[in-house]
C-alpha cells in the first residue's frame, strides 16, 4: 500500500476548507492528538478540548472571510487572515484580522497560535 505524504501547504488548505464548510471530523483529522490551540486568551490542549473550540466557534458562526498570504518556513506556516461571527458583530467589531502560526510535525497540526493584527475593521494589510 503507497501512502502519499500530504504537503503542509495542502494541510492548512484542507483544514480551511473544512473549517469553511463547518466540517468539524474533517478539521479533527488534522490536529495531532496532544496538539494545542491558542485563540485569542484562551488555550485549549489535546483533540477533545479543541473539539469543543471548533463546536463553540461554528456555533459563534465564525467565518473565515479572507486569507491574505501564507508562508511556509520548515514545520512552521504563517497565515494572515481576516474572521467575522456572531459574536464579533455583538462587540461591534464587524471583522478581525489575525496572524495565525501553525507548526507540524509527522503531517498533522500540533500547536496553532491566533494573534489578533488589529481590531481596527479599517486595517489595512499593506
């Protein structure tokens, strides 16, 4: 049996795509059993705690409303994007731009960091 190697850039594009379409066993599949996830102040440790994150998230009705560039160095990628939910638009905040950081290890997600870039909903990201 041949097993291809999955690219991390394939990885990340995957898991937004099934982070998009609310695809919670998709998303799971990509996280590392002892991964962790770092949103905002909040840190959540192994696939169970994160599950609940990405249940509270799509329930929040987070969207991802654009990917801005991604870059991949070793088992490291950047990717700069913008969100909106449910919950943000409560704050009166209608978007939130981000920096996310994402290491691997072994073809699977093992910690990602969110970094808000501003809560300015005017950023501009040039």
């Amino acid at each position: 049996m041949i097993t291809e190697q999955i690219t991390t850039r394939e990885l990340i594009e995957n898991y937004l795509k099934a982070f998009e379409r609310g695809e919670l066993e998709r998303c799971m599949e990509c996280f590392a059993a002892d991964a962790t996830l770092e949103w905002l102040m909040g840190e959540y440790r192994g696939k169970q705690s994160i599950e609940e994150w990405h249940k509270d998230r799509f329930d929040a009705g987070l969207k991802i409303l654009r990917v801005d560039g991604m870059t991949i160095a070793g088992d490291v990628a950047t990717v700069r994007l913008t969100v909106t939910s449910k919950r943000l638009a409560a704050w009166r905040m209608p978007s939130l731009g981000g920096i996310v950081t994402v290491q691997f290890k072994d073809g699977k997600i093992r910690g990602t960091q969110f970094a808000a870039k501003s809560i300015n909903p005017q950023q501009n990201w040039s």
